[in-house]
C-alpha cells in the first residue's frame, strides 16, 4: 500500500479526491491527532498530523459534513506515529561538578542555532538556580559544551538503522 503523507490543512481535499466518501479515523498518540484514511482499491493510505486536540479535529472532521470514527488506518500493521517529526532534539554535553559529564536535552520546534541552544541550556540552569550567580560567558568557559543538533530526517534515518529501513 502506498503512503501519502500530506498537511492537515491539504487532509480533507486530497481524501476528497483521491477516496471519495471513505470514512476518516481520529486518533491521538504521541501528543498528536491522526487523521488516516485509506482506499484498498487504489492501494493508498492517506495520513496527516497535528498538534491540534482531538475535539478540535473532530470539529473540523463535522463541519465539512465527513463520515469518520476513532481509529488509525497503518499500512503495515504498524503504527507509524514516529515516523513524522516536526521537531528537532538539541543536546549539550557539558563539564559537570560530578565524575562523570553532564548531558541536558531540549526539543524545538524548528532548528535552532548553536548559540540558541547554548542560550535555552543557560537559562534553564540559571532559571532553575543550578548554575548559580555567571556570567553566560564564564558559564560557557567552564561547562566547555559540546552541542548536538538532531533534525527529523536525522532521527527518522537513526530509527531505519534500527529496523533495517535507512537507505
């Protein structure tokens, strides 16, 4: 079966065109709401995100008048919510007052720029109390980080290395 990944905003034309009168499945997983919707003749599942809720959808899904239920289409009996991802994964490896050295995560939603992270780490640490009374430039001499930017197609390529998927 072939997969058609598209914006929430494009979902409901192309389920229009391309599966007339095929039900719609809702479903919430990884802080997202699916919406799938397939045509076994044509072979094609037809899927879209979005971090609106829910209800949200189910009130978008009633107002154009379209058949659907709770559930989630997958075409190889997997589901695939982990697949997309709009965000991107920052990580700090820094010098720590332990024996071992320290490693802080972040998410974003579009890619940042080193010195972005390095700022979110910073003002975690500050806000929080950790890093006490610095400066962001004596912070940055004795923490002496290493930032790590992982985008969506990074972390899509990782996961296919482990299922035999990456190409």
């Amino acid at each position: 079966m072939l997969v058609l990944d598209v914006e929430f905003e494009a979902f409901f034309e192309e389920a229009k065109l391309r599966m007339p009168g095929e039900r719609i499945y809702l479903a919430r997983r990884s802080g997202r709401t699916w919406l799938t919707a397939a045509s076994g003749p044509a072979g094609v599942l037809l899927r879209a995100s979005t971090d609106r809720s829910l209800a949200q959808v189910e009130e978008s899904v009633r107002v154009r008048n379209v058949d659907f239920a709770i559930g989630q289409w997958s075409a190889d009996g997997q589901l695939e919510e982990f697949r997309s991802f709009d965000a991107v994964i920052a990580g700090v490896a820094y010098r720590s007052e332990e024996s071992k050295p320290g490693l802080w995560l972040d998410a974003f939603p579009d890619e940042p720029s080193v010195q972005e992270v390095l700022t979110s780490f910073y003002n975690e640490l500050t806000q929080s109390g950790d890093a006490g009374d610095i400066s962001f430039e004596d912070f940055l001499r004795l923490a002496s980080p290493n930032v790590v930017i992982l985008r969506g197609e990074e972390i899509r390529y990782h996961l296919g290395m482990k299922d035999g998927s990456a190409g």
